[in-house]
C-alpha cells in the first residue's frame, strides 16, 4: 500500500462519506498542503462530544500537514442555520455570539494544535459585501435549488413558512469556501447541503470546486436525538472528567457501540469481534463500557484524568464508597429544602417538572432512602449523600 492509500485509508475512516473521493485522490497527489475548512457557528458557549467527531477527523488532516482553517460564523449565527429546524430559529445577538465564542477556543485547543490554526470570522467578508455583490451572489443559485434541501420541502409541504434570510444561510456559507479557496470542507451529514452548497459557488467564481467529508451525527445520551446542550443530552467538553466519565458509563449498551465506533474510530472488524466475546461471555458489558468511557475522557481529557474518573466511578457506583462522591456546600443559614429546590440547586434538575419527574420515577434517594413525595423536604446535614437517578451523587458538607 503507497502513502497515498494509507492516507485515503486513514482519513476515510469514521467518515460517512467523501464527496468525491477521487477528487481527493488527486489533490492529495499533488503533495501540497491543503486548505481544510470547518465552521462553526457559536450557537451555544460549549461544544461538546458530537462537535469532538468532525474535530478529531480537522486534527488528521493537521497531523499530515495540510492548512486547517477553523471558522467562527458570527455573521452566520444572526441568522440561525434552519438545518434541521422545523420553523424559523431566533438570531442570536452579537452580546450572544461574543459570550459564546469566548469559550470555544480553549475547547478547541483540546483537540487541535491552536498554534497551527488558522482562525477568521466570516464577518470579516460577510459584512463586507456590498448591495451588488450580495445581488450577485443570489444570481448563482435557483429558487429551485434552494427548496431542494429536505429542511425547506417539509416546510412547504406543511404550509410552514420559510423566512427570506434563511434562505441566503447555506449561500453565505458557501461563499466562505469561495473566500477562503478551500480544497476540503468537513461537517455533520447534516450539514451536506450547505457543504456542496459551497462546492457549487466555487465553480460559478471559476475555482477548482472543494471535496466535501461528511461525518456521522453522535446520538445524544438519550439514544433518539443528536447531541445538543438545548436537549440536555450532551457530554461539554468543558464538564469535569469525572463528569463526563459518568455520563457515559449512563448510556444504553446499544448506543455504546456507536459510540465507540465514531469516537474512538473503532473498525466494525473490531467491534464484531467485541460484541463476539460478550456473546461467549468472556467480557461483561460493563467492563466493556468501563473501557470505552476511559478511552473516549482520555483521548478528549487527559490519560491521568480518565484514571481518576474511573477510579471514583468504581468507588461510588460499585464498591458504594460515597467518601469519593461529589461535594457540594449548601448555604450556612439553610437547615431544610424542598426536595425539588435540593435537585435544583444541585444542578440536577433545571425546572420543576424535571425534578418532579425523578421523584416520580423512583431516582431519588437520600442517604440510600426513596424519596417519593413530590412534596417533601428534607432536613439538610453534613455529610447527607443524594442521588438521584443512575450517575448523580452529592455529599452534603
């Protein structure tokens, strides 16, 4: 195998698809760098595992030495990306946008070499444009086309209304590609749209056209939706290592295989032959996922940091020594709580009806007691442990 299979091999991998894949046969040919772009519009101040997908695939490309171009949309995110939405999204404001890009640099330096990055805001051209060159870039693209994408047609079909401005969202992201030359666009396949969106503008400017890599969604801790902060089904990469070990140790058996496979970039060879041992019962599935939520807080992490995660887990959730549970200060002048205010300020719960909804259910207990009214309060002490649901445990100091 020549280098440029073993490449095409490496860079192949947990992709879901190359759009096309000879073009990057022949721009990998030429053994120049290439310009590899990805954006990302700050929607939320954290980015998360599901972003962490398509970042490890940016840092392959890094590690090979071609030029990595990280895009913040500003410009983009007042208008509000309508992937996936069934209505009109909300502009966020420019106070919005400055807050949540503060953050994004630090998690993303989790991941890629910052000193090697290349980092612009598309405001810097997006605003930039003037009222002919804006009519200019309209007259590249059909109505047609537009209501083409699969978000628009059940929007129509629906009698849904579609805002003008949305419409013009996947034209300003292509035109970032026209700006920047990119050779090679990465994002979420459900984002392919507006990646080939940018393949078509750069051939109406007269450019070499960008080869478009998609890469698969990371299904929430939920099992149904993709990750997302708004759905309260995501891992930050900003959350404590221990946090996040937790949280995926709480995901369903079926759903850790998908994890492994595009987290940790596991062969289905692979993967077959693990599920292959459990059914001969030479590995328990726990052990399995053990595995798998210190290799993923490791390689997101740190090695030391997974270690420890694992370690607490253990304690905590297997050998029931509380000793290493999470401790929280409640105020000095407060001697009894609603149970619903405790899960609340614990951060469990975010709203009544959530918290209602672990009591309900059976997932609180304190000091290893069910709490099961709704109504209850509880008389705070130090050292009282609380847990509610499978992975969420305080100790009161």
């Amino acid at each position: 195998m020549n280098t440029i299979e073993k490449t095409l091999d490496l860079l192949k991998a947990g992709t879901s698809a190359i759009i096309p894949e000879a073009e990057l046969v022949k721009k990998l040919q030429t053994q120049e760098p290439l310009r590899i772009k990805l954006g990302m519009d700050p929607t939320a101040p954290d980015l998360h595992l599901g972003h962490a997908v398509v970042l490890s695939k940016l840092k392959q490309f890094q590690d090979l030495g071609h030029t990595v171009i990280f895009i913040i949309g500003d410009f983009t995110a007042r208008i509000g990306d309508p992937t996936g939405k069934s209505k009109t999204r909300p502009p966020l404001t420019t106070q919005d946008i400055a807050q949540h890009t503060k953050t994004y640099f630090d998690q993303v330096g989790k991941i890629l070499d910052t000193s090697k990055l290349i980092i612009h805001y598309n405001s810097e051209w997006l605003d930039k444009l003037s009222t002919k060159e804006m009519v200019e870039l309209c007259a590249k693209v059909t109505l047609a086309r537009l209501t083409e994408r699969d978000d628009f047609e059940k929007r129509i079909a629906a009698q849904q209304p579609i805002s003008f401005h949305e419409m013009l969202y996947p034209l300003f992201q292509g035109y970032d590609s026209v700006v920047l030359q990119s050779d090679v666009e990465l994002g979420g396949t459900d984002q392919t749209f507006n990646l080939l969106m940018g393949r078509f503008l750069q051939e109406q400017y007269d450019q070499k056209p960008q080869v478009i890599i998609t890469t698969p969604l990371l299904e929430g801790l939920d099992g149904g939706n993709k990750m997302s902060k708004s759905l309260g089904n995501a891992i930050g990469l900003a959350e404590p290592a221990t946090q996040a070990y937790g949280k995926l140790m709480s995901i369903s058996d079926s759903l850790m295989w998908h994890y492994i496979s595009v987290l940790l970039h596991t062969t289905d060879t692979d993967i077959a032959t693990q599920k292959e041992r459990i059914a001969q019962g030479l590995v328990h599935p726990m052990d399995l996922k053990k595995n798998m939520a210190q290799a993923i807080v490791s390689r997101f992490w740190s090695p030391q940091e997974a270690e420890n995660a694992r370690h607490q887990f253990e304690s905590i959730f297997q050998k029931k020594d509380y000793s290493q549970a999470q401790e929280f200060t409640m105020p000095s002048n407060v001697t009894q709580m609603s149970v619903i205010d405790v899960l609340k300020i614990l951060g469990i719960c975010k709203s009544n009806s959530e918290a209602k909804r672990l009591i309900e259910g059976g997932a609180v207990y304190v000091d290893q007691k069910p709490i099961n009214d709704i109504k209850a309060h509880i008389d705070l002490q130090s050292g009282m442990i609380i847990k509610a649901g499978k992975h969420k445990i305080f100790k009161l100091v």
